[in-house]
C-alpha cells in the first residue's frame, strides 16, 4: 500500500477516531474488482485497537455498486441494523469525498468464523452449531422488521416483486446465449408458482453460511449487505437453506447447521409470523435457479476477457450443482452415471490422457498446495480440480453427449447435431412446452445429473 494512501487515512482516523492517535498498520485483505478490505490497526490513550475498512478506490465511480448498491448505502443498512438489534460491527465513519479515499466506511473489527466449511465442522463451534438455525431465524425477523421507510433507504434500494425478480434473472441467463434447459425450466416453474401475495419488507438479500460470522457463543455479525433489496422476505430464509451453502452437510438444509424446524420457529419468535415450507422451498428454488444463472455468468465474463482468473471457470462448471439441486427439488427421481473412479487405462499403450492429467492434479494438490500458503496454496487446488474436470471429461463426455443426443432425437421426434437439439428445446420450453411432456423430467433429470457428474462427483446432490 502506497505511503500516500496511509499518510491520506491515518489524517481522517485521527480526525474522526478519539481512539486513534496513530495508525499502526494498513492491511489489504481483499481486492475485488470494485470493492477492497483492510485491518486497520490504530494506538492510542487505551492502547491498540483494530478497525475495518471497506472501500472502492477513488479511480473508480464513486456511485458504483458491488451487487446494486453503493458502499454509503451499505453503510447506512449496517447503523439500520445494528441499532435495530441485528448483530454486527459499529460504523463510525464514513468516507466523504474531500477525503480523496474513494467511497467506503470505518467500522469495528469483529472476531470470529466466516468461512461456511468450518461453520458446518470446527469443533470449536460444536456447541453453539445446534441453536444457529433458530438464532438465524430470529435475526431475519428482525431485519425484516427494520423501519426503512422512514430513512433515505427508501429511495436508495431497489424493490422488485417475486415475478419481476425471476424475469429479470432468467434474461440476464438469456443474454448469455447459452442453451441451457434445466434454467428454462425452473424459469417456467417459478412464473408458474410466483406468490400472488407477498410483505414488503427490507430484505438482506445474501443472508447465507458464509456472510455470518459465528463464535462459541453464536452469530457474532451479519455481513455483506450490497445485494440488500426492498421485496419479499421469505427470499431470505430460502437462500440460507440453498443446497451450495450447506458445505456438504446436506442432512440439515440450514446452513448445513440446523433444521427448517428451527428456523422457522425462530422466526416465529421475533415476527409472530408462521412461514410455511412451501414459501421457503419456492425461494429455495429460486435462490439455485439464480445461481446456475450466476455462475454461467461468472464464465462468461472470465470468458470474454472482463475478469482473467483461474477461479473462475471453474465456478462456470458449478452451475450443474445448482441445477441439480433444482432437479431434486422439482423432478426427483432415478438417474444412471458412469463410474467416475478410475481414468481410462490400457496395459499395451503409454499413458492415456486422462492418466496423464489424473496424475497432475494430485501432484498440484497433495505435493504443490501443501507446500504453498494461503491463495497460492488454495489456487494450487483449484488448478488441481480443473485438471480432474479435464479427465472426466475426456474419459466420459462424449458417451455422456451421445447418450443426451439420443434422449433429445425422441422428446422432440426430430434428428440434428447436439447443440442444435438443445436450442431446439430451450425454443419449445420459451414457447410454453408443457413441463409434464412425457420424457421431459426424465430427460433433464438425466442430462444434468451427468453434467454434475464430470463437474463435481461428489457433490451430495448426486445423493
């Protein structure tokens, strides 16, 4: 970090932090595309201190948004919350624009776990794990008691109805000019099933394992509020029981850490308001439909050359976990796979390419990770998953294709190469295909299902 940026902070932390007498340190903990993270450690008349900053550089328009807000709106969303009993850190100051900072804010340093995986398994939070659903439920009906209407949130955030949210997700997944007919299909289905009566309330719009920061004692701060919206709340509790945020722990569908049974009570305590699990799975479904269309869009971008990363095409291969989760909740049933243990081998030939690259990825993860720390190490992992994805791919995909090929020749009764069958019924699903036509579930159950099968195997959907 520049000496100029430091020498420019510590000037607005001695002016505004009674606290501060002199900045210690400036750590950069995250640099997105449009949004950075530091610990500020900061002495004074008490001692030293700790503080975070969020801020987006003053290169960038200062009006941006990380997700569709600004960080001053996200500013005043965390002193909402937080005087309204929502656990999380005290604002004390947000960047103005004589500071020549960028956009951004000050606020406490909290301690705790945020990271979903050890959520769901550190020992530490072995005890307060099963009382997280109920507490969760009881937040959330607090934030969606928050008294944003008579605040400048309301001309801030953006309202959108559960239909309007559902359209404006299936065409930005249609701006991707990408054949995909599991997405047209819950597409469909949530159009279908759109509620026809809703509250309007402030809602969070990430409240998930992940975007919680938890302790022994239970949720220590409720974080990430860019994507907050003004619309339905249930949206909310379906999205903490979304299948991706459950960490492999898909036997307790909140979370990963407790039960729709708690939440729900939960929630009933704070609101006095019964949610039934037909709202809750109507947001769920929504909430995997959204992020099947997120990933897509995620590879996309890294795609076009918008955001060179090693991460992200392999979240583009997460969208099959998404819809398989989609599969599950809207046409379960039974499916065939391929036995993805074993590469292709051949005792009279040299090494077959999928041994080849088989052999890779374990050296990239076993040998090259373990030896490297932090993103280093974790992109050393992610290497090592592109290449497994490689040789499944290689070893199974074009048997899985033939076999989709055919499947898509008989439930459209028609002969053409692959893509062109998959656009074929992507037309007829946007033209109001019935979704009980014979054939159709079992053929999009099946397609999916092997899809995920080379992307993630062991992703718990698979069952």
């Amino acid at each position: 970090m520049c000496d100029s940026f430091e020498s420019a902070l510590e000037i607005v932390l001695k002016r505004e932090l009674p606290e501060c007498e002199r900045l210690i340190s400036c750590d950069q903990l995250t640099a997105g595309a449009s949004q950075e993270t530091y610990r500020l450690t900061v002495d004074g008349a008490s001692g030293e201190r700790r503080f975070a900053l969020r801020r987006s550089p003053p290169a960038l328009d200062t009006e941006s948004a990380v997700g569709s807000i600004s960080l001053d709106t996200e500013a005043r969303l965390f002193q909402l919350a937080t005087a309204g009993g929502i656990p999380g850190p005290k604002v004390h100051y947000v960047l103005q624009l004589e500071d020549e900072l960028g956009s951004g804010f000050v606020m406490d340093w909290l301690s705790g776990e945020t990271l979903g995986q050890r959520i769901v398994r550190s020992k530490d939070l072995e005890a307060v794990r099963p009382r997280l659903a109920r507490e969760c439920g009881q937040i959330l009906g607090r934030i969606h008691a928050l008294d944003w209407e008579s605040t400048t949130l309301a001309k801030e955030l953006p309202r959108v109805s559960p239909t309007d949210l559902v359209k404006e997700t299936w065409q930005i997944y249609r701006d991707l000019q990408v054949p995909v007919p599991m997405i047209d299909y819950c597409y469909r289905w949530l159009l279908d099933h759109a509620p026809q009566e809703w509250r309007t309330t402030l809602v969070h719009g990430d409240f998930r394992n992940g975007n919680l920061m938890v302790n022994p004692e239970g949720v220590n701060a409720v974080l990430d509020w860019e994507l907050a919206q003004i619309g339905d709340p249930v949206r909310d509790m379906g999205w903490l029981c979304v299948n991706s945020w459950r960490f492999g722990n898909d036997a307790l569908p909140v979370g990963g850490f407790g039960t729709l049974e708690d939440l729900r009570e939960g929630y009933r305590e704070t609101s006095g308001l019964d949610v039934s699990l037909d709202e809750i799975k109507y947001w769920q479904v929504f909430g995997s439909f959204w992020w099947a269309m997120a990933t897509l869009q995620m590879a996309n971008a890294w795609r076009t050359g918008e955001t060179p990363s090693l991460e992200r095409p392999v979240i583009g291969r997460r969208s099959s976990e998404a819809q398989m989760d989609c599969v599950n909740l809207l046409i379960p049933g039974d499916f065939d796979l391929p036995d993805m243990s074993t590469a292709d081998t051949d005792g009279t030939q040299l090494p077959m390419p999928a041994e080849l690259l088989t052999g890779v990825a374990a050296f990239l993860k076993d040998d090259v990770a373990a030896q490297l720390e932090g993103r280093s190490a974790f992109l050393a992992k992610v290497a090592a998953n592109s290449l497994g994805i490689a040789q499944r791919e290689f070893q199974h995909g074009s048997a899985l294709a033939q076999r989709e090929q055919q499947r898509l020749q008989t439930l459209l009764g028609q002969e053409d190469e692959l893509d062109k069958l998959r656009w074929e019924l992507v037309s007829r699903l946007r033209e109001g295909l019935p979704l009980d036509s014979p054939g159709l579930a079992t053929h999009l159950r099946q397609t999916v299902a092997g899809q995920l099968a080379i992307d993630q195997p062991h992703y718990p959907a698979l069952g």
